[in-house]
C-alpha cells in the first residue's frame, strides 16, 4: 500500500495564544509547535498498515515556511519513509481552498492507495481540507473515522465512524481519503533510533511551479475566504456575591435575575 | 558560540518529555507511596523499546551517539517526572554503563555495553561500603586471585539497583599495599552469581522507588577476562566515571527545579488570600524570581560543561562545580516551592513533598558538597584559577 499523510505544523496544546496587533492572525512570538494531534493519528494508522500487510510506504506531506521541516521530521523519526516539503512564498496568506488544491496537485504526484488527514487542525479548527482533496481529486472519502480495516486484495476498507449514539460502519474503494478522529490509535513516540535516522529519510522539498500551481492562483487576494478578524473571547466579569441572611439574599437574588439578568 | 540545541537533541527532548508526561508523571506519587520498583521496572522496560539507554553511547555498541549532551537532555526531562525512575536510569546508563565504556576493552563493551544500552539488561555501580562513602580509597571488598579467576569477598552499601540489576560494576581491593595507587580493580559481575546476595533497603527519606540495596559477596568467583581494563585501574575508573555522572546527576537537579517552579508558579496563579492570587504578592513574586535565576544558572553550567565532555576534555572540576552548585540550588528552590505552596506543600498528596524529600540526596550521593568542594579546590591550587 502506497500511503501519504498530511500533516499540518500547529502552535503547542499548551501555548498561550493571542491575536497579532492586525487582528488577522494569532502573534506567533514565542510560540513552540508540534504535529497536529488529529494529524499524527494519520502517521500512525499508515505505520501500523503498512506493518501489518509486511510492506508499503507512508509518505508524510505538509505546506508551510522552513519551520515545517521539523514537523516532517517528527513523522520520519516516528518511522514515515519519506517526507513532502511543499515550501513556497506565494502560499502565505493562501485560503483553505488553495491549500487544498496545492495539496491535491502533490498528492496526484504520486499513486497514493490512502490518503490521511486529521478531521482537523487544533489552530484553526476548520476540518476542511481533507474533504476538500477529497472532492478536487474525485476520491471517495470517510470523515472522522475512529476503526479502519484494510482489504488489501479487494482494494477496498471499511472504516468507523462514530455519530450521535451509534456507530456508522462505511465500506469504501481504495484509493480514498480518511480524516482520523481520536480514538483510532495511540501515537507511538519517536524511538531514538529513529531520531538519528530521521536525518538520512528523503525529504523532497517542492515548490508551486514544481506542482505546475501558478503563484498567482493562490495568492490572498484570490481567496474565496478570508479571514476578518481574530479576537480573544470577552473577559467574563467578576461574579456577584449577595450578602445577608439567607431569606434576604434569595430575595435579592430574585430581584437581580428578574430586573437585571431579565432571565425571570 | 552556539548555544541552540541540534534538530536531534530537541526531538530527543520533545520525545523524552512526552514519555515523562504520559508514562512517568501518573504513576510517580504512586510509585514514591508504595515504594513501587516494579513500576519503576516497566518504566524501565518502556524506555528501553525507545532506544533511550543508548542516548550517550556510540553506535558500535548500540548506542545512537548524542553523548553526554544527549545524556544530559535525557536525565533532565525524566527527573521532570519522577527521581526515582531518572536515578535508577542513571545508574544504569551513567555509573554501570559509562565505567564499562571507559574502562572496557572492546569484547567487554561489545558484551556488556551493547546490553546496558538496548536496556536487555540493567546495570549497577558498586564502590560504596559501609566503611567507605566519602573516602572510596578505602574500600575493603578484598578480591584476590586464584587460578583463571578472581574471588570477591566483602560487603557493599547503598547500592542504586543493587538487587535488580543483572550486571554490576563492583571496586574491589587486589593489592591492599597499593590501594589507590593500583590496589583498586574493577570487575563486571553478573547477577546472579553464586554466593552474591542482595538486601533491599526500603526506609529511605526518598527516591523510594529506587531499589538500594546492601550487596553481600562471599566467595565470588569472577572469571579474569572480567576485570575492567586492567588490574589496579579500578580507582581511576571510577573517579572518572564519578566526573561524568557528576554532570547528570546536576542535570537531574534541573529538571526537578525547573518542575517545581512550574508547580509553583501554577499554584500561586489560584492560591487566593487576601482577596487575591497570591502570584500578586511581591513576596511570591521575589521567591519565582529567585528559583527562576537559578535555574538558569544551573541550565547554563551543565550545559556548558556537556559541551565541553563531548569535545573531549576531562572535567573533574567543571562536573564538580555543576554538582555542587545544582543539588546545592536545587535545595534552595524545593524549599521556596514547599513554602510557596504553604499547608498544602507540608502534605503527602502534593508532588511537591515528594520533589523535596527526593532532592536532598543530591547533595549526599556520588559525592558529598564537602567533597565537591576538596574536588574544586584542590584542582584550582594545582591549576590555577582559569
């Protein structure tokens, strides 16, 4: 099984995160990043393939700046074949609709049997873009599966997904494309071993006109979406504390929910 | 100068931590509580699918060659979790394993180290006796020769992994004459042996999820080939084995450190007195700012003296300095932490009571502070200031 997994470089669960003074991003001083979480279940189900049928590769695949190639290296030091670098000026400011098309291009690059994303990233939460491929490459795709099984022989899989108090159990044709949802595998760590090794992995770094993408097509003011503005959420305000006897504060409580929350 | 980490040492790092976090980190109060080596054991056997007792290693004996920069970013982020886990691991890879690569000839490290590195097997350090901590050259464990063999006789003390391990780097005396001038050998002993006997000690203020244990030798045949390196180096072995683990054992100290003041610093952002979080008083305040200068002096040392290991120079001093000043620094942190958390500090279900009953050894084990300080000393007299 040729296998490709998409990965997307996020800032640290742990991070503080604040919006940049221009109100269109997040200030991204300080900040550490790791692999996005729902991403490494993706790097993981392709491991854990590709040990279970003896053979195949597992391809890890981002976009991004110089920093990127770190997250890549992650995924080879977790045990990937071989990393995609897709590196290139012009995508700053791309929407999800160019991400995906850029990703589509390179995926097509290659035979991919199955294709892997996170259902989304932890930064921006969208959960769109592997649909998105899904649709320009014309492949079927099951989101946010939990259980995957392989039929090698048949080219086909079933995959699980979990819906509102039920379970929804999909088969499919391979070549397709899942978004992993939690609960579909534990992560291995890096071994120190891999760690070493990672370094000698290919990585092939490619740009727009390596995917015969002009830059201009993905350029912001090409957007179909852009973002506006992003902002913390509302400080809450210090709550109320009512003094008095008991009979009094619940009459005092009700006067505030009746004449100042207006809620009675 | 370059002070930034390699790609390799931060993805050692992010990894280590990660393991610290979800493996180490659940199971470390339990592990103080029940004086639990078993758990401590699987810890141990995990770590070893990771490939981490290698860290320091060179790749001919199945190590990945990170050296003790590798080592040092490894004990710190595992003392992040639970010291007693990091001081059983770092018996094993910086007392038994590093004696073995400084000392061994070739077939003993391609034998013993590769083991010690895959974590097959696990290893001891055994030059303390009950009449010989500070002043090692004094050691009694006598070993004399007979036929194609050497015979162990004696007792020794306090022992990191000392019932658990399968292979023990045991200083023995085979010229009484001579003592550490040449009198001092050491010798890999394999566990089981006969007439070796080890006897867990469990009352201990802390890491008491480390096994140490008296070692009992009575008539213990240990073939020549053996020996490490040769008869009558055993002394100078162990010293500069002492140098070496001396570092870690300050990288140890940082890690603890720098997990207490994040403890700290969390638990004065809620502690509400006087109306307020008590991260607003300047009296907490001074006390985070304290712990955090010194973290960043001991960060800075270790660092430095990792460094200039893996350049290859000795460091009696340097790794002197790092372990004075760490567990010296260390002490003074977990005891601003402890009072930062106030009552809360005092009781046995915060981890904070066990990080500071845990640090106090660092100024006892591999050599006391007053030991250190003769180290340094004597070395600035001879040498100079520089």
């Amino acid at each position: 099984m040729n296998i490709a997994a998409c990965i997307k470089q996020v800032p640290a669960t742990e991070s503080k995160i604040r919006p940049s003074t221009d109100g269109k991003d997040i200030d991204r001083t300080g900040l550490s990043y790791v692999v996005n979480p729902y991403d490494e279940f993706g790097v993981e189900e392709g491991l854990k393939i590709k040990e279970q049928l003896g053979d195949g590769s597992v391809t890890a695949i981002s976009i991004g700046g110089e920093k990127v190639a770190e997250a890549l290296r992650t995924c080879l030091a977790v045990g990937s074949d071989q990393a995609i670098h897709i590196q290139d000026d012009a995508i700053e400011g791309s929407d999800g609709h160019a991400i995906a098309r850029i990703l589509a291009a390179a995926l097509k690059k290659s035979d991919y049997d199955i294709i892997f994303f996170g259902r989304q990233a932890i930064d921006d939460d969208s959960g769109a873009i592997g649909i998105h491929v899904a649709d320009l490459m014309g492949l079927p795709h099951v989101a946010g599966i939990n259980k995957l099984e392989i039929i090698p022989d048949e080219k086909r899989a079933v995959a699980n997904r979990q819906i509102e108090g039920a379970t929804e159990v999909i088969e499919i044709s391979l070549p397709a494309i899942f978004t992993c949802q939690k609960g579909l595998n534990e992560p291995r760590y890096a071994s120190l071993p891999g760690i070493m090794k990672a370094k000698q992995k290919p990585m092939t770094v490619l740009s727009l006109s390596d995917l015969e993408i002009s830059a201009d097509s993905v350029d912001s003011s090409k957007a179909k979406t852009t973002v506006i503005k992003i902002e913390s959420p509302p400080a809450r305000s210090a709550g109320i504390i009512i003094e008095g006897s008991p009979s009094e504060a619940v009459a005092e409580l009700i006067r505030l929910l009746r004449e100042e929350a207006k809620v009675l | 100068m370059d002070f930034n980490f390699t790609e390799e040492q931060t993805m050692l790092r992010d990894m280590v931590r990660k393991f610290v976090d979800k493996e180490i980190k659940p199971l470390a109060q339990q592990i103080d509580k029940e004086h639990n080596v078993d758990l401590v054991k699987s810890i141990f056997k995990k770590g070893s699918a990771l490939g981490l007792y290698g860290t320091p290693f060179p790749e001919a004996y199945g190590g990945s060659g990170m050296g003790e920069t590798g080592y040092a970013i490894l004990i710190e982020e595992l003392s992040r979790g639970c010291a007693s886990t990091s001081v059983t691991i770092g018996a094993h890879i910086g007392l038994a394993g590093m004696s073995i690569l400084i000392g061994g000839n070739e077939e003993q490290k391609k034998k013993y180290l590769s083991s010690i590195a895959s974590g097959e097997k696990m290893g001891a350090y055994a030059l303390t006796e009950p009449g010989a901590g500070s002043d090692a050259a004094s050691l009694q464990l006598s070993a004399k020769e007979e036929g194609d063999d050497y015979i162990l006789n004696g007792t020794k003390l306090w022992i990191t992994n000392g019932d658990i391990a399968d292979i023990i780097v045991v200083y023995g005396l085979t010229n009484p004459e001579l003592k550490a001038r040449g009198g001092i050998t050491a010798f890999i002993v394999e566990a089981p042996s006969a007439g070796f006997s080890a006897n867990r000690i469990e009352d201990k203020m802390g890491l008491r999820g480390s096994a140490t244990a008296e070692l009992v030798f009575e008539n213990v045949r240990v073939p020549k080939e053996n020996v490490l390196g040769k008869v009558g180096m055993g002394f100078a072995i162990a010293m500069e084995t002492l140098d070496e683990s001396r570092l870690s054992l300050a990288a140890a100290c940082i890690g603890a450190a720098k997990e207490v003041l994040s403890m700290s610093v969390d638990f004065s952002k809620k502690r509400v007195a006087f109306k307020q979080a008590i991260a607003s008083f300047q009296a907490i305040q001074f006390m985070i700012a304290d712990m955090s200068a010194e973290i960043y002096q001991m960060e800075s040392i270790v660092y430095r003296t990792a460094w200039l290991y893996d350049q290859g120079k000795k460091i009696p001093r340097e790794g002197a300095i790092c372990k004075l000043f760490c567990s010296e620094a260390l002490d003074r942190i977990v005891d601003k932490a402890v009072q930062i958390h106030g009552g809360n500090g005092f009781m046995g279900e915060h981890p904070v009571e066990r990080f500071y009953r845990d640090s106090r050894v660092n100024r006892i084990f591999e050599g006391t502070s007053e030991i250190q300080r003769m180290v340094i000393a004597e070395d600035v007299i001879k040498n100079g200031s520089d």
